[in-house]
C-alpha cells in the first residue's frame, strides 16, 4: 500500500477511509494492485478488466467486484438528512408517492440512484429527472444516458440494522440466472473486518473502521 497518498489527507475519518479501501483491494486483488479514477470519477484496477465500485457511509467501506458488467455500489447510514433533501433527488412522481418522513423508502430511492449513477459513469446526470423507478416494474431502475434508457436491477441488503447497502447492474435481456449466480450469504457477525457474500455475480466486501 502507498501510504504517502494517506499522510496527506489531513482528516482522520477520510484517512482511515482511504486506508480501509486500500486495505480491501489488496485483499481482493493482491498486494500492490494500484487503484486510480477515470475522467469522470470512476475507480479502476490497473492493468485490470474488472469493473469496481466503492462507497463510503460512517464506519463502514464496500466495495463491489464484477468481472461481467459496470455495477454501482452506494452505502448510506439511516439518518434523517436523507428527509431534508429528498426534494433534490425524487421528481415529482416519486415525491407524490413516497411519504416525507419514511427514512427507508426515502434512503431506497436515495441508495437506488447513487448506484445506478455509479454503474451508468457518465456526466450531467440529473438525478431527479435521469434516473428513475417505472411505476409498472419492481426493483428496476432506469437511467437516461445520450437521450437512450438502460435498464439497471435494482438489489438491497441492510447491515447492522443501521446501514442500507444498495446494488445496481445492468439489465440483460434473457440473461438466465444459474446457480453460481445466487445470494450465498449476508451473515458474518457484526463489525467484522472482512465480510463478503456474492449477489448475481457481483462480490462485495465491507470493512469496518
């Protein structure tokens, strides 16, 4: 790990961010795998083909692996901020539908577009009016990116019980799922350092700071 890029962060809480992303690439990839962004923003392995997503919420670190597809991974803690500024991320379909005091639904909507935002990489989306839920589908997101729709499935899990963990990949017309593709697991105990479990072909792992 290139800890210079550590020293120089001057916040504690990011440090131990950045520490703790590091840590869980090099867990997953092997030590000295080198981790840098695109134009936009987007995290990359070096000398890699496999798409990566991270997000950061409170103590807790995740980071998404796929080998198939561009996939998003948003973590949020349940606080009430997600109730102050849901008139800047819900148009007004889903404003009319979800109640204003409701922090799940809310923080489903929330988590639901970051990860889709994430997945889709690309700039100028708006989040009110470029990504949204259809009323007619169940866990389908849809982004609008160069005037055309992409479908994104939409996976939540929670994390001890204060934490919505939300993924989001790419739709695939008859894409059959097989057995290899199924949850295995959501279930270390709390606060564990590493904990991974596999959704649909997409591996994530949370750390704990």
């Amino acid at each position: 790990i290139n800890t210079s890029e550590i020293e120089n962060i001057k916040s504690y809480s990011r440090a131990c961010e950045k520490l703790s992303t590091l840590l869980l690439i090099n867990h997953i990839f092997g030590k000295g795998t080198e981790l840098y962004h695109t134009e936009i923003g987007a995290p990359r392995i070096k000398d890699s083909n496999t798409f990566i997503s991270i997000s950061h919420s409170s103590y807790l670190v995740g980071i998404a692996v796929s080998n198939l597809y561009q996939i998003g991974i948003d973590i949020e803690h349940k606080a009430d901020q997600v109730l102050r500024v849901r008139e800047k991320f819900l148009n007004d379909t889903e404003l009319a539908i979800t109640l204003p005091n409701d922090k799940v639904i809310n923080l489903y909507y929330w988590t639901a577009k970051e990860a889709v935002y994430k997945a889709i990489e690309a700039n100028g989306i708006d989040f009110r009016n470029d990504i949204y839920k259809p009323i007619s589908y169940t866990n389908t997101f849809v982004a609008i990116k160069d005037k055309k729709k992409h479908h994104f499935k939409i996976r939540h899990y929670k994390y001890d019980s204060s934490f919505m963990i939300t993924i989001a990949t790419p739709k695939i017309k008859n894409n059959k799922k097989t057995r290899s593709q199924k949850r295995t697991g959501f279930g270390a105990p709390e606060h564990s350092i590493i904990e991974p479990f596999t959704s649909f072909r997409v591996t994530v792992l949370l750390a704990s700071l």
